[in-house]
C-alpha cells in the first residue's frame, strides 16, 4: 500500500541560525557545568529546537499548538503552553522564542490578488503570472500551482494563520493562541500565564533562554503618522526580575528580519537572547 507523505505547512518565524548558534553556545557551557539537560521549548513551531540536541548531553522536547506544525519532528508534541503536560521541576533548562506580538499575529482574511507575476522575472521581463492560484507561464510552459500563493490565488501575508490557511487548514483558535496575539494587555496576560507554567517544569535554578524582538508600528497621533518602538524585549527582562529569575545577560544577536509587507523597512536592528536562571530558594 503507498502512503502519503503529510505536508508540513509552511512557518513564518523559524529560528534563524544566529539565534541557534546562540542557544547552543549557552547550552554547551551549561552541560560543561552542570551535566546532561532536557530541554523544553513550549513554542516549538516546526522543531527547530531540535537541532540543538547532542547525544548524551543535549536532550530536547516540543510543545507546540498547532497540530500540523507539531507533526514536522517526532520529538515534538501538541499541546498548550498555558496548561502543560508535564511535572513540577521536569526539565533542567528551556529556550524558546514567544511570540513577539507584531503583525505576524494579524489573522484577517486577505482578500487581495496574488501579485507573483510581479516578483518572479528573469532580466526585465516577467516569465508569467497567477491567475486565480495557478501560475501561466509566458512562454508556453506547463501551468503550476503558484508558489507564491500556494494556489489560494491570493497575496501572501507573512503571518502564523496565513501560513496555515495557505496549506488549507484554519489555525487553532483558543484564548491561549499566542500567534494570534498582537502586543497589548491580551498579549502581555496571556504570556504571563504561558511564562509562570514554563517556570514551574523548569526546575529551580534550571537555565531559562528566550530569544524576543521590539517592533516598530506606524500609528496616527493627531492626524499625522508617528513610528513608535514597542519595548517587548524590555517587558520580558522585567517579567523574568519580578518571578525571582536571576539574569545572566541580555545579548543583541543580529537576524535577518522580515522584508516582507508595506512596512518592510521599519524594523529594529537584530533581536535579543535574554539568559535567565529560574528562581530558587537560595536566591532569596
């Protein structure tokens, strides 16, 4: 009998090597201290957390939302971050990427047309273009699926429900859906919550490393456009201070940001990896 292999949908924030290469750098010097660790990173998307693992020192586990994502590594199960499935204290040490709270978050219906025929060009001229989901190529070739739209026949949004409902199926939607969350009161409630839990099956003194972003939105002040900086990374550090974790550092680590959308030149430089330990006793 021939199966079919699941098709992973695409994800619109994975890890980007210079936020890995950090993580794994503060992982090794902590198992050269401390011994083997189990990892757990409570948003672990497609399971980029996985390429941490080391054999015999570096174990690491998935918490992910979203079923379709989960099923991309083996190691990684689905499951909420506000209500986790495991023990008090069962993990030495977490690293995980919240969300950050920016239009990645938006969850709107995009209705405009898919603009692939203006992007893909060899020298000036464009080699074809979508047309209602399938790509017409000017030369005669063969129709495709767009690959811009994925045959949506609509413009991409780089955004967490976008990413699922091109490959056809909704995202979760729940209270606790931190990637439909953009930054505000909800956000910052919700990621409380998904913060203490994280917390409670780190055990005490375990290492806690989380890589956040600000971001920049365009609002209107008295009629006129003004560019204001939401300071989530600094709301992060002070989350992780007032439950007694002890910071150990605050590193810029430079990414490449998203270039996509209306505002793809109003980004922050680089992103940040905050090292943290989890409160103990001893520390008090």
């Amino acid at each position: 009998m021939t199966t079919t292999a699941q098709v992973i949908p695409d994800h619109p924030a994975t890890y980007s090597k210079t936020v890995l290469d950090r993580f794994r750098e503060v992982l090794v010097d902590h198992v050269a201290l401390h011994g083997p660790i189990r990892v757990l990173d409570p948003n672990a998307g497609t399971g980029g957390v996985h390429e941490l693992a080391q054999a015999g020192t570096i174990e690491t586990v998935g918490l992910e939302l979203q079923p379709e994502w989960a099923a991309a590594h083996p190691d990684t199960i689905v499951g909420d971050a506000t209500a986790m499935p495991f023990a008090d204290g069962e993990f030495s040490a977490g690293v995980c990427s919240f969300c950050y709270g920016n239009r990645m978050a938006d969850h709107h219906h995009a209705k405009d047309p898919c603009k692939e025929g203006q992007r893909v060009k060899e020298g000036e001229q464009p080699v074809g273009s979508c047309v209602h989901g399938v790509f017409v190529y000017a030369d005669g070739r063969p129709p495709v699926t767009c690959p811009g739209c994925k045959g949506s026949g609509l413009s991409k949004r780089n955004s967490y429900a976008h990413a699922l409902r091109r490959s056809g199926v909704e995202p979760v939607a729940s209270p606790t859906n931190a990637q439909l969350s953009r930054w505000g009161p909800g956000y910052r409630q919700l990621h409380e919550a998904m913060l203490d839990e994280w917390l409670r099956v780190i055990e005490p003194g375990g290492l806690v490393v989380v890589n956040m972003s600000n971001h920049l939105e365009t609002l209107k002040v008295q009629g006129e456009k003004v560019q204001v900086e939401h300071r989530v990374v600094e709301w992060w550090v002070n989350q992780l201070l007032v439950r007694g974790c002890r910071l150990d550092e605050v590193r810029r680590v430079a990414t490449r940001r998203n270039r996509q959308g209306a505002n793809r030149d109003a980004r922050v430089v680089g992103e940040v990896v905050m090292v943290a330990y989890n409160r103990s006793p001893r520390w008090r």
